[in-house]
C-alpha cells in the first residue's frame, strides 16, 4: 500500500485486547453498601409479587438451530443492546458449542417466553488460585481463548418483566441439578442488576469491580463539523479543529463504508494488520493474537453484515487511508468495537481522533442517538470524546461456602496490610 509522503505515517492499531481480565485487579470494588448482603439492609422475596406466575427451567442446548427462533422472536420485543441480539449470540453459540455443554435458561408466562440467558460452567480458582469455585457463567465462557469480553450482559427479557426474570432465573439455578457455587454476573448496567437476594436464596451478593460507560450522543446535526465541534469539551473542541486544519492541508478527508461482505473482510483483516503491529511496537498482543477470538468476530460479519447490525468503515485523507473502524449497529445505537490507524510522527494530526470524528458524522447522518465506545476504566481517548457514563457492575453470587468465608477473612487481613497485598 502506498502511504503519503513527508508526512511520517506509521502502522497503528488502537482497541481493547481480547480480554480485560489483566486490568481487573487494578479496579476498585464499589463499597459494599451498593450491594446490600444477606443480613444487611431491605430484602426482597426471592418470588417478588406476580412472579410465581412464572415458570423457569434450564435446560441443556442441543443444537443452535433449537435456539435461533425462540431467541429472535423474544429479542424483537425485547428493548435490549446488541450484546444480546442473536446475531452476536448466535455466533458466539457457534463457537463455543463443541468445547463446553451450553444450557438455555427460559422463563415462561403461561405459553409465553418473558425471558432467556445462556448458560456456561466454568471451573475457575480464586484467592491467587489457591481456592477453587465452580462459576456459572451467564452468556460467555471464560476458559482461555473464549473470553470474547461482552460489553453489555443481562437478560434477554420481554420491556417490563426485568427484575421479575431476575427472580425467576435465581429460582431455577437453585433448584438445577449442576453442581456450582456461585453465579458470576458481568458486564451490567445499574438497571440490570437482579435485586438482593433473601435468607431463603442461600446466596451472598459479592460485588467485584465497575467500570463506567463511555457514549457520545448524536444528533442530526452532528452530521456537519461545525455541531459536532459545539457539542465537544472546550480542550477537545480545540485541539480537533487544529487537526482538521492540518489534514486539510494534506487533502480532504472522506469516509468510505464496507459495501458487501467481502469488502468487510478486506477492511477487517486490514484492520488486523494494523492493530497487531500497534500492540506488537509496544512488546505485547493484541485481540488478534487470540485465533478463536478473529473467528467469532469473522463469523459475526458473515451472518450481521447484510443485516446492517456490522460496520466496517475506512477513513481516507487524499484518496490515502489513515484509518479503518469496526462496530456494530443496533437500533438507535453504534457500539465501536475495534479500531486500527496509520499514526504519525506530527502530533497534531492525532489520527484516531480525527477518524473517530468522521465515523461520528457519518452515524449522526444516518439518524442514530449513540456513539458508544464501550465500558472501561479511565481509557484517555474515550475521556476526550465522552463524559463518564453509568457504571457497569461485575459481581458474584455465592452459595454458602466454607471457602468464600475464609476469602472474606484473608481479604479483610490483606486490606489492613496495605493494597499491595490485596489481590
């Protein structure tokens, strides 16, 4: 590929590897009375009020084919994300079918289905691996190599029936057959959260880490330059415009979109080559590294792309790309999930932001609300563009263990000695 001349260009690749699970340790837990326990503050019935009207059974998934139609008819009336659409499920069902039993959790109302999840075991060890925990794990599967970081979790749940599905699927886990002892909730915003569990549960509410959402909200008029440089923070606003300037002065810049499937594998695997030399010139992997991880989200072009849920799109500065970006489109929403860029050696032409601008245009034109970034801690770039947003919330629900009251202990000792050992 030919690069414009004088201007230092560099192969980059910017984006959340395959898994955050390395950052974990470093996020702070919420304080605890954000997440009432057993003992501790209002309880709710196990069976709120109307719920015993539900019935819920878990049930072990025997083909993909046996779950695409009751999913796809739930999720068009549902109002959920598209971590949750069977496109995204679909494809990660796929691949994970032939390495771990996966189980379909279905509340009922009458002849009805008010609610779904997927399920996963996962036999995992805590405390610095010295404690082992069998998890049950709700719509992923966190084996090596399967961790494909869902952004947003929860139910897929009929508008209204949230927190009464929420009851429902504790209800079923803890009359399952499996053996597990605790449920492993991620990825959840403040509304998805099931309610406290009571005496009768048996179960602790362990909370494990936040981070917050990172959106920008679009507008008609963000389509034009100018209003979306309005809508921006005053450092930002400036140092955008000072980049534009200077691209302006290299040609004009332009967008193009992937126009079938195929293009979008192009656009995709030149994306990959750009972002593994970024994580590579810093001595570390990148997403692509994980072949599993490349699988799922080539799988996710070919059955989402001809729906428009997959978009893939190339910034270009005088007919020459500075950049490519890979999201997904659902309902009123864009959630930007993978980005590679030609950086340069002239700081003022800050290549991601610049293309990060033009992909918000280009979505504000087409009518969308949300420019979505995806959860994280601190990420700098997603602070440039975005204000903090919701926090998203990682906790466990734990049966009554012997072990999980020694963690508790030695994490109380560990905190008295200082944060270097507590992890």
């Amino acid at each position: 590929m030919v690069l414009p001349t004088g201007t230092g260009f560099r192969q980059s690749g910017h984006g959340d590897r395959h898994s955050r699970s390395s950052s974990y340790s470093n996020i702070q837990s919420p304080g605890i009375d954000r997440f009432p326990i057993l003992g501790a503050g209002d309880r709710r019935p196990l069976l709120a009020a109307g719920t015993r009207s539900l019935a819920g059974s878990i049930t072990p998934v025997l083909s993909v084919e046996a779950v695409e139609p009751v999913w796809r008819a739930l999720e068009a009336r549902s109002r959920s994300h598209f971590f949750l659409s069977w496109t995204w499920i679909g494809s990660w069902l796929r691949l994970v079918r032939d390495t771990t039993p996966v189980w379909l959790f279905e509340c009922r109302h009458g002849d009805r289905t008010v609610a779904l999840a997927l399920l996963t075991r996962f036999r995992g060890r805590r405390l610095k691996r010295s404690l082992p925990s069998t998890q049950v794990l709700l719509n992923e599967f966190l084996a090596d190599g399967y961790n494909m970081v869902m952004a947003y979790n929860g139910l897929l749940a009929e508008p209204g029936m949230e927190q009464r599905a929420w009851d429902c699927f504790l209800d079923a886990a803890r009359k399952w057959d499996e053996a597990w002892d605790e449920i492993s909730l991620g990825s959840l915003p403040d509304g998805e959260l099931p309610a406290t569990p009571d005496d009768r549960s048996g179960l602790r509410v362990r909370p494990d880490k936040t981070f917050v959402r990172w959106a920008v909200p679009l507008r008609p008029e963000c389509a034009r330059p100018d209003a979306l440089l309005r809508r921006m923070k005053r450092k930002s606003r400036q140092q955008l415009r000072q980049s534009l300037r200077a691209y302006g002065r290299l040609g004009d810049l332009s967008l193009r979109v992937a126009s079938n499937t195929e293009e979008a594998h192009a656009y995709f695997d030149r994306l990959e080559e750009l972002h593994t030399a970024r994580w590579e010139a810093i001595g570390q992997h990148g997403s692509f590294q994980n072949p599993r991880w490349a699988r799922f989200h080539r799988d996710l072009i070919d059955h989402g792309f001809d729906t428009g849920q997959v978009q893939l799109l190339e910034v270009r500065c005088a007919d020459f790309p500075i950049g490519l970006l890979y999201g997904h489109q659902y309902g009123d929403t864009v959630y930007m999930h993978q980005t590679g860029f030609y950086l340069t050696d002239d700081n003022a032409l800050r290549t991601g932001y610049v293309c990060h601008f033009e992909a918000m245009r280009h979505f504000a034109a087409k009518g969308l609300r949300n420019y979505d970034l995806l959860p994280d801690q601190a990420d700098s770039y997603k602070r440039f563009f975005a204000d903090p947003g919701e926090p998203i919330h990682w906790v466990q629900l734990q049966r009554p263990r012997l072990r999980f009251g020694a963690e508790r202990l030695i994490r109380r000792l560990w905190s008295t000695a200082g944060p270097a050992t507590a992890h």
